[in-house]
C-alpha cells in the first residue's frame, strides 16, 4: 500500500528526501500533489532486532552526539527547529565520548574499512514487560529479513565514539543533508560515523551539513553497509553514564543518562541489530 507523506513535523527527513530528488522545495503542497499525482517510489525498510522484540526504521538510527541532541534538545521544542541548532552548540563545547563498537557488512567498495570479525553479536533476548507488549502486536506481523548474518563477511570498530548514524535517505531534516550518496531503495543504509575531533572541526563540520559536504571532512568515516550491529557503552568522561538510541526520532533504547522521557523504551540498552529489506514499502513520489 503506498504512503502519503505531508511535512508536518520538526524534521520532514523523508519528504525533504523526496521532493528534493525531484527538484522541488518541500512544502504541504507539494508533497500533497505528489499523492495527488499517484507516481510511486520503493523504500528500503531497516529492521532493527534486539531478542524478539522488532523496530522497523524507514529514515535513520542515531546513537552519540546525533541521538543525544535530537532527543535531549526536546525540552526546547517551543523554539520549533531551531531548538536542534541551539542544543548541538551546547552539545559540542561540552563534548561527550561513547565507549562501544560497531559490527557491519560494508557494500562492495567498502571492504577496507575496519577489522575483519566474525559474526558474534547476537542481540541480547532479554525483555521488559514493554517488550513482552509490543511482542503481542508483532507476532502476526512482518517479522523482518530472513538474510543468513552468518554468512556474511563482517568488519568491525571499536571506540571512543562521539557519534554513530545509520542514513535511509539523504535529508535527516529540511535543512541537515545527512547522508548526500544515500539512495530510497539501493539496500543499503548510509553510516557517518564521527570518532575524536577538536570542538572547533566539528563545529565547522556541523554548521555544513546542509549542504552534505561535512562528510568530506577527514575526521568522518563514510561508508554504506548491507547489515549493522552496535554494541553501546558508557560515555568516557562519566562511567556512571550512559547513552541514547535513537530511530526515527524515537527513543527505542536509553541508558543511564540525564534525559529521562515520559515513555519506556522499547529495547535495553544493549546490542542491536540492523538488517535492510530492499524496496520493502513504496511512497508516492513527485515523479
């Protein structure tokens, strides 16, 4: 069933995304009459896996600097989206690191980034009462790739890390081009990856993302993987603190950290991985 998208919202990632490709502003009318219009568009869809318990991501999975400023800057959120702007400077003079690591597939091209791994880090399958609940709504449903992980040729990094970001689309937001090679149905998911920096790079690194030419800075790593398992640890200036996953602009898992929420997340904060579907769901598209 194709989906309608109208940008209503903070962010507007995946209309931006659209409407960009077709060289039209993103706008209400616009998106409405690319509905209107009926041409169709695949999407991949990203499974994310944590034991049993399933999140399906069609825009973009965060954790470090990226998760932290879209979530924590929520407090803001009268500024409209200027409160992202506003919170990522206050993010960047007081710097967090993540200690972790990062299993992937690279697509071909890619084979040269990190260590060659076996294929090891399965997901935790320990589950919240939360989890045991939304497992209820999804034992019926799409239950995700069946791809043999095994079977793949796996690299890893290990941290420090100051951010971590898988990309579906090119627009993370209308004015924030994420990921600039990132393709709607090419199955694979766009990583930027962004380990020790001085704070005056990455504010230079920052302030060009709308244009997508921060990915050409020598302190980010950009690659395209097939699959994707991240394993989280505490910050490394505060053990005792921990971090957030963020997709699709949604907690689905938080550690031991400063921003609390109103609602439980879905996953621990452990191992999660991320598998890709290619074309699974279809937009309607401006042409």
């Amino acid at each position: 069933m194709p989906i309608g998208m109208v940008p209503a919202g903070t962010g507007n990632g995946m209309v931006k995304s659209l409407l960009h490709a077709a060289g039209e502003p993103c706008c209400v009318s616009n998106a409405i009459l690319a509905v209107i219009r009926g041409y169709k568009h695949s999407l991949d869809v990203a499974t994310i896996l944590q034991g049993k318990t399933r999140f399906f991501s069609v825009l973009m999975l965060a954790w470090g600097l990226i998760a932290d400023i879209d979530i924590e800057s929520e407090k803001y959120r009268w500024m409209g989206s200027a409160r992202l702007d506003f919170y990522a400077i206050q993010r960047i003079f007081h710097l967090r690191h993540y200690n972790g690591r990062i299993c992937f597939v690279p697509a071909p091209g890619f084979e040269d980034y990190g260590e060659p791994v076996s294929y090891h880090c399965k997901p935790t399958d320990e589950e919240s009462p939360k989890q045991e609940e939304s497992l209820k709504t999804q034992q019926h449903g799409y239950l995700g790739s069946d791809v043999k992980l095994e079977d793949m040729h796996w690299r890893t990094i290990s941290g420090p890390f100051v951010s971590v970001w898988l990309h579906n689309v090119p627009w993370g937001s209308e004015d924030v081009m994420a990921a600039p090679n990132a393709k709607f149905s090419d199955g694979y998911l766009d990583l930027i990856m962004v380990k020790g920096l001085p704070k005056l790079a990455l504010l230079s690194m920052m302030s060009n993302m709308n244009d997508g030419s921060h990915v050409e800075s020598p302190y980010v790593t950009y690659i395209k993987v097939k699959a994707f398992i991240l394993e989280p640890g505490t910050r490394v200036e505060d053990a005792t603190k921990e971090g957030i996953i963020d997709s699709d602009g949604e907690v689905i898992a938080r550690g031991n950290v400063t921003y609390k929420g109103n609602q439980k997340p879905l996953m621990a904060y452990d191992k999660v991985q991320i598998t890709v579907d290619q074309g699974l769901a279809t937009l309607f598209a401006p042409k």
